[in-house]
C-alpha cells in the first residue's frame, strides 16, 4: 500500500497527536465550546463529531444527520483545526465533502461489512481526503486490512488506522478488549501506517480512558482519539466515556512520552545484554517445544496403530488443569498459558492428523 506519512499531511510537532471533540455534533453552541476548549491543547490537531450515529436499536439518538455538518466544519477552521466526522455510505461522502470536511473515517460497525467499505471506496475515488479506518466490531485483522486495502486501492494515501478494542466474550474491565496483540501485528505488517487508539471506546469509562492512553503510548502508537463533550453526563450518546476539555487537558499533561531508542550508553549495553539472554531462551524453548511435537507424533502413531482417536477430550482437559497450575506456581498468568498450551494442542493434532493422512496415502 502506497501511504503517505503521517508528518507530510498533518503537523506533528507537538506530540501525541490527538483527535479531540464530542461523540456527536448536538448544537452550534456545543460543538463551538467543544473547538474553543480542545483549541487550547497544542497537541490537538482534528476536531471529531458524530453526525450520523450508527445504533444497535431504533429510537436511540442516530446524530442530527446533515444539518450538523456546517456545525463542525466552521466550529473547525475557526479555532485552526481540522475536522472529521464518521461516514457509512457513498451518500455520507458525498455530503461531507460539500461541507467542506477535511478528514473522513470509517467507523467499525461499517468495516465489518466489505461491501459497505467498497461502495465507500468507490465514491472516494479520485478524491484526495485523508481518511481513518476503525478496526471492525469482532477480533478479525484480515477484515481490518482488507478495509484499509480497499481505501488505498480507490487511490487515497492518507491512511489512517484506529484501533477502539473489540467485542469478545472475555469479560474485561473495558467496554471494547483492547487485545492489543492484534494492532501490535498491524504495526509489524504495514510499519509505514500510522496507527492511532481510541481510549474512549476501549475504556468506556471516563476514569479509565487516561490508563489507555498512556498504555497507546508506552507502544509507540502514533496518536489518540478522545471523545470531548463540554457536559458530558448530559451528553446524548456515549455520556459515560467522554471528557471534558478541561480534564483532555489535564490528561495530556500528565501522559508520559518515551522513545523508541535512547543514546544512554549504559542502557544500550544493558538492553543487549538482556536481549542476548532472551534469545537464548527463545532458542531453548523452541528446541523444546520441537521435542513435544516429535513426542506428539509418536504418541499419533500408537494411537494410530491401535485404532484411537486423536482428540481424546478427557487427556485435554488434563493438560489444561494441570499446566495453569504450574503456570500459576511460577507466576504465570492463566488466560496466557491457557492461550499457549491451547496453540500447541492445535499443532499436536495436526502433527497427529498428518500422520494419519501419510499412513493413509
């Protein structure tokens, strides 16, 4: 994908970059408090507003639709901002771009679905207008690129990626599971993308949202999206997560900004030195885990020659119980060696599923 960085469209001195502003445009008198306040933070550099507000169920405030469009914009560019709203269809393109809105995004409602994120594509075609793409609702980043591959392929080359968590059945402390592993992937596939994190969706509780965006930035993220309303308990959707002015400023203030390298001698030598160490281990346990899968394999033939099936649930169950408590013993983390022990199950059944198939042959 052929990507601009993130600098040669949009000034990046003062850092974290941050997209501020309310989940949704609600009045003239609200949404210019909103620009005046977040105006103030040197690092604020779009201005956000929902205009139309995608729901799960009817009756819910949907966004006050086009009308709230002159809104932002002018709000925008007279307090030196840019401004982006959220567009779902060709016919939301369409009218922001007559408005004169500088920076589009898809939301992750839109991207879940390729034939909504094509038809946008295709009415972006020829338009040369930033544009950020959501991760969609579920844990999928196939889905995620394959959106951010249809916006390039209309010809845009301000990409942005935002990631806001994910809908999952683990029971978090959040709203959206961050499961950073998976922008993590997106940073090391596509290193030239910029990548920014939505804390508000990821929190979804003001009081977490600082937390968030500290973890964002201890990751080298390259910018946060904030929601901002002026009277947040009072706001008509996402009351729960947003900020005032006042307290982004605050939260920004208090973010602290580290670096991906440092000229500190003694800290590059250390750093090797440890570094020199982990490989070492990775090696060991990699050799180890060669061992487990030649073992599998011959346990795969037994059970082969004496007619029993591979997936004996009974033995699962077993391995699961019994290695959490080790894990536990040495101060692992249940839900990770449960994660690493269900990825090496896998490949034990398909090292034994392709000895059947050889035996087979």
């Amino acid at each position: 994908m052929d990507i601009l960085p993130l600098h040669s469209w949009l000034n990046t001195d003062n850092k974290p970059v941050v997209i501020a502003g309310p989940c949704s445009a609600e009045t003239p008198e609200q949404v210019n408090e909103v620009a005046k306040g977040i105006a103030q933070i040197p690092q604020v550099k779009i201005m956000r507003a929902g205009i139309w507000k995608p729901r799960t169920r009817p009756g819910s405030f949907e966004g006050m639709g086009s009308i709230a469009l002159p809104w932002l914009v002018s709000a925008a560019k007279e307090n030196g901002l840019l401004s982006a709203c959220e567009i779902a269809t060709p016919k939301h393109v369409e009218e922001a771009l007559k408005a004169g809105v500088d920076v589009l995004w898809i939301g992750a409602r839109t991207t879940v679905n390729p034939f909504s994120v094509q038809d946008i594509a295709d009415a972006l075609q020829g338009v040369d207008v930033p544009v950020m793409v959501k991760n969609p609702v579920a844990p999928d980043l196939q889905l995620w690129i394959g959106a951010i591959e249809r916006v390039a392929s209309a010809g845009v080359n301000k990409i942005i990626a935002v990631h806001r968590g994910f809908q999952t059945i683990a029971k978090t402390k959040y709203r959206n599971n961050p499961l950073w592993e998976i922008p993590i992937e997106l940073k090391t596939m596509f290193p030239g993308l910029p990548l920014f994190i939505d804390p508000s969706h990821i929190a979804g509780k003001s009081e977490l949202v600082a937390d968030v965006a500290q973890k964002a930035l201890d990751m080298d993220m390259d910018g946060l999206m904030i929601e901002t309303h002026p009277n947040p308990a009072n706001a008509l959707s996402d009351a729960r997560q947003q900020i005032t002015p006042a307290e982004l400023t605050s939260l920004i203030s208090n973010l602290e900004l580290r670096h991906a390298n440092s000229t500190n001698l003694e800290f590059q030598s250390r750093l090797e030195e440890l570094r020199s160490i982990m490989d070492s281990i990775d090696e060991e346990m990699l050799r180890v885990i060669a061992r487990r899968m030649a073992i599998a394999e011959k346990i795969g033939e037994y059970k082969y020659q004496n007619h029993v099936t591979i997936l004996q649930m009974k033995r699962w169950k077993e391995i699961l119980e019994t290695r959490t408590a080790i894990g536990n013993s040495v101060g692992l983390e249940e839900e990770f060696v449960k994660a690493l022990m269900q990825l090496i199950h896998k490949e034990s059944i398909h090292v034994q599923t392709e000895l059947v198939r050889k035996q087979q042959e």
